[in-house]
C-alpha cells in the first residue's frame, strides 16, 4: 500500500463517521436542518466496498452517538428499549445493498438505476426491521395491533427514502469528483 493510498483509505470512513456524528445527535438530525443520515451513511459503507469490521464499528459509533443523545442532551429514550438490537441486522441489510452494487458504474441510467433499485431494497427492509423492533422493544404490540402500528409508522418511510437518496446521491458525486480535484492539485 502507497502513502497515498493508505492516506486515503481512511478518507471515506472518515467522512461518514463526520457525517453520523452532524446528523444522528437528534433522532431526525440538527432540528430539520441535517436529518439523520444514519441510513445513507450504512448504504454508502457497503457501496465504498468496506468490510464488515467498519460496519461494526459504524454501528458501535451510532450507538455511543445514541446514549450520548441520551445522557448528555436529554433526548428521549423512546426508542431505546431492547427492540434496539434490531437495528444491527437492520444497517446490516443497508450494507449489503451497497455492497451489491459496489462494483458497479454509476453513470448512465442503467448504472444509476441498479443502484437506485439496491437503495430502495436496502431502506425497506432497514424500514421493517427497525421498525418490527420498536414495535415489539417499544410495548406496541400489547397496545397497537400490527396493521395499526404499520400505518401509523409508514407515514415515515417516504422521507427515510427521500434523504437516503439525496445523501447518497451527494455522496457518490461527491466520490465521483473528489479523486480528480486531489489529482489535479497534486
């Protein structure tokens, strides 16, 4: 490995991890200013074609992002009940749907297409899992039924997918231009 490239190696971790930590403090993000980018951020490490140790570690930075929210700035522990542990395998979809598609060249509508079509995989079943564990971690399977909880929380899936897609578009321009405008000033 080169200087250059150990260097960066570590650029696109790093830029995410930045990200999370802007975002994640509040449930949705810094007011409506920065929603959570939690979900692209996940989609993007399988898409950057980083293992399974910086899914770990991304997981183990959401939940110290968490308990911090938690502990230090009083935000609601509502959705901090056991239910919780389903987020692992929930980011985990995320990851994989990035990750089917990393190899993949996002111009042209073919390319944008397959990885538009991995995202909209990944947030649903990120979606139904996250969400099958706040309802069953949450105590709404004593008080909602299951068809009232899944209307009442469905209400949220459009903009889960709306800032997925926007950050994620963000992102893969943003790794589209970046190696060039390095280049050129070296």
């Amino acid at each position: 490995m080169t200087d250059n490239t150990a260097r960066t190696s570590f650029i696109v971790p790093l830029l995410l991890a930045l990200a999370m930590l802007a975002t994640r403090f509040h449930h949705f993000g810094i007011g409506t200013v920065l929603p959570d980018a939690s979900v692209a951020i996940f989609f993007l490490l399988g898409v950057s074609g980083l293992g399974i140790g910086w899914l770990a570690a991304f997981f183990a930075l959401g939940f110290g992002i968490d308990v911090a929210a938690i502990g230090l700035a009083n935000v609601p522990a509502v959705c901090f009940t056991w239910g919780y542990a389903f987020m692992a395998p929930a980011y985990a979809v995320l990851w994989l749907a990035g990750r089917s598609v990393a190899s993949t060249n996002y111009r042209g509508f073919a390319g944008g297409a397959r990885v538009g079509l991995a995202l909209v995989a990944g947030v649903i079943g990120f979606f139904a899992l996250s969400n099958l564990g706040y309802y069953l971690g949450g105590g709404f399977a004593e008080t909602h039924g299951a068809m009232g909880y899944a209307s009442a929380v469905a209400v949220y899936f459009a903009p889960y997918l709306k800032w997925a897609a926007l950050y994620v578009i963000a992102g893969l321009v943003l790794a589209a231009f970046a190696p060039r405008a390095i280049a050129q000033r070296a």
